[in-house]
C-alpha cells in the first residue's frame, strides 16, 4: 500500500524530525490503532524511545498522511 504525504504531514515531520521511514514502519506494523472515523485513525509506534502518532486516512490503494507527532 502506498503512503501520500500532505504538505501539513511534511511540515510537522520536518520539525519534529520524524524520517518518512518511521511514518511508513508506524502505518505498516502500529503498536496501537485509534479509529477517529470509518476512514481516519491515529497510528502508533515506539521507535527509539520516542512514541511516534501518525495521523492519516487510509483510501483504496494508500494511506494519505495528515499528521505525525512525537509523543
């Protein structure tokens, strides 16, 4: 499944230093999952001690980023 990222995804990921990597190991393989809607969920991983929340709409063939924040 393919990842899209908004340009607000890509702002928040810049100053928190979040990598596309880590966005894409948190949607692919979450530690927790918290269903916002019937299609938009926060996603979440720890990744080196920092607890990465991913949030994004998952469409037919790929998910499209909205948001990343450390935790």
């Amino acid at each position: 499944m393919g990842v899209r990222f908004t340009r607000h995804a890509k702002n928040r990921m810049r100053w928190r230093e979040i990598t596309k990597m880590e966005v894409e190991s948190t949607l692919a393989r979450p530690d927790s999952v918290e269903r916002l809607s019937s299609d938009k969920a926060n996603y979440f991983k720890i990744i080196n001690a920092r607890r990465i929340r991913v949030t994004a709409i998952q469409e037919e063939r790929q998910f499209v980023v909205i948001s990343a924040v450390v935790k």
